[in-house]
C-alpha cells in the first residue's frame, strides 16, 4: 500500500475524543465547527467520573482502558479532552497507541499567554489538575515571570453533570471559588477542565467582563486541524454525513439529555462495560 492509499484510509476514520464525563463534548462541540466533515467517536466514563479526587495512577488506567476500546473503533488521532487525564500522564496515552495523541494543556496554555497582557493569569481546574501543578509548569516554562493564581473547583464538573448551572447554589459556590482570582487582578482565567466552558456564562458573570477566559477546547479543536490537514489525513469529500457515536460507561439518559442540549441536536449513547467491551444485553 502507497502513502497515497494509507492517506485515503485514514481519511475515512473517525477523531476519537475521550473524557470522564460531559465535559469533552465542548471538544466535539469546537471540532465540528472546524472539520464538520469528519465523524468523530466519543467515550464519557460517566461510571467512575469525576477524575478530579482519583490518584493519576487510577485515572491513567482509565484512560487505558477508554483508548484500548476506541482503537478497535477506527480512529485517526485521539484527543484526551480531559485535563485531569492529561495531567495525569499524557506520555503513557501516547506510548500506548501509534496514533497522535493530544491533552489540552498545552494549547489552553499557549493561548493565555497570547491573551494576557499583565501577566496576571488564573487557572481553574480540579483537584487532580491542580495538584498536579501541570498549567503552572507549562505557562513558568515560556515566561517565569508571570503571576499564576490557581484554583481548585471540584464542585463545578458535579454542577455541570446534574444540569444545576442555572441556580442560585452554582451561583453561591462560582463567587466562592473565584473571587479570591478576581482579587488578585488577574487579566486572563484558563479554563482548565472541558466542563467548565458549560459554566462559561456563569464564571464570565462572577469575575466580570475585564478578565478574559480561556478555553481550551477552541484550541485544541484548532490543534487537530493543523495535524490532521498537514499529515494528509483530513476527510477530503465535502458531501454525505459525518457519523459521530457516543459511548458511555455509565446510564446513558443524563449524558444525551445534557449532550443534546449542547450540541443543539438529538444524541444517542451507547453504555459499555470497558473490561470486557460489551454492551448491555438490552442495547
């Protein structure tokens, strides 16, 4: 088989996007406004979400598990919408399979340091991003100089997976969580956790409209495309319908009635048990 041949295989497959929950459809969401020719796979583990409080060791078998089943999917590239996943060894994802592989650290990192002119950036994310200290690092690595504020909001990703955005309570804890950034006179607030762009209204209405945020999933939908058009495996044909499936390791009913809103269309999910890749006897 030529390089021609293998492009136009490739071509057809699918972009697999994995995460704990809800969160990496933001990543779909900003792909498919990109690329809206290519199909995409998709795999929540809504059974063991969230990641944020779990050891990286935990998390990476996870993570091994999601991709170990996506690549009997026929997948491309693999983009690890999660930023407690990535954080928790991107390097052990990539070694794993000999399809690139992306975390979105890096791309929500680089487009803070474009976007902030004081230098002064916040960082929200869960525990286990917090914890790992991974945005510090990679922003300190391009300028030491800067003020990084950082901010664990374990509450958020629960806000966002039981649909409680739009209460007085996701209100109340918001002003708990990021008023102390907002003191610190931040001009920019990566956000570090694919379910946070769900809150993006909410968060933009408690810091104030001065401070821009950052979301990462805008980058990284931008990252693909620049990887996909320059290794000659984008989808060429611009007719026929892009498949997207969805996979879940939980109930499937929260994440469609989430998930639809979101993508502004009806969405049907799969439950799969990972270790032995079945789905249920119903199903």
């Amino acid at each position: 088989m030529d390089n021609t041949e293998e492009q136009l295989i490739n071509a057809h497959k699918a972009i697999g996007v994995i995460d704990s929950g809800v969160g990496g459809l933001t990543v779909v969401k900003e792909i498919s406004k990109r690329l809206p020719h290519e199909s995409i796979i998709y795999f929540g583990d809504t059974a063991r979400m969230p990641y944020g409080p779990r050891s990286y060791a935990e998390v990476r078998g996870f993570v091994l598990e999601m991709i170990d089943f996506l690549q009997l999917q026929e997948i491309k590239i693999l983009v690890v919408a999660c930023n407690s996943a990535t954080a928790a060894g991107l390097s052990y994802y990539q070694q794993a399979c000999e399809l690139p592989v992306l975390g979105v650290i890096e791309p929500g990192v680089r487009a803070a340091l474009v976007q902030s002119n004081s230098g002064r950036i916040g960082v929200i994310g869960t525990v286990g991003t917090i914890n790992s200290s991974e945005y510090v690092k990679a922003l300190r690595s391009n300028n030491g100089s800067l003020h990084i504020v950082t901010q664990a909001c374990p509450l958020f990703v629960l806000l966002v997976e039981n649909n409680l955005i739009a209460t007085p309570e996701a209100k109340k804890v918001a002003h708990e969580y990021l008023d102390p950034l907002v003191s610190e006179n931040i001009d920019s607030l990566i956000l570090g956790c694919t379910h946070y762009p769900l809150m993006t209204d909410l968060i933009q209405e408690v810091v104030g409209p001065s401070i821009k945020l950052i979301n990462s999933a805008e980058e990284i939908a931008a990252e693909v495309e620049s990887i996909l058009n320059n290794s000659g495996m984008a989808n060429p044909f611009e007719y026929g319908e892009p498949r997207h499936r969805f996979f879940v390791s939980g109930s499937p009913e929260p994440f469609e009635e989430v998930g639809s809103k979101l993508l502004q269309r009806e969405i049907k999910a799969y439950q799969v048990h990972l270790r032995n890749f079945t789905l249920p006897a119903n199903d």
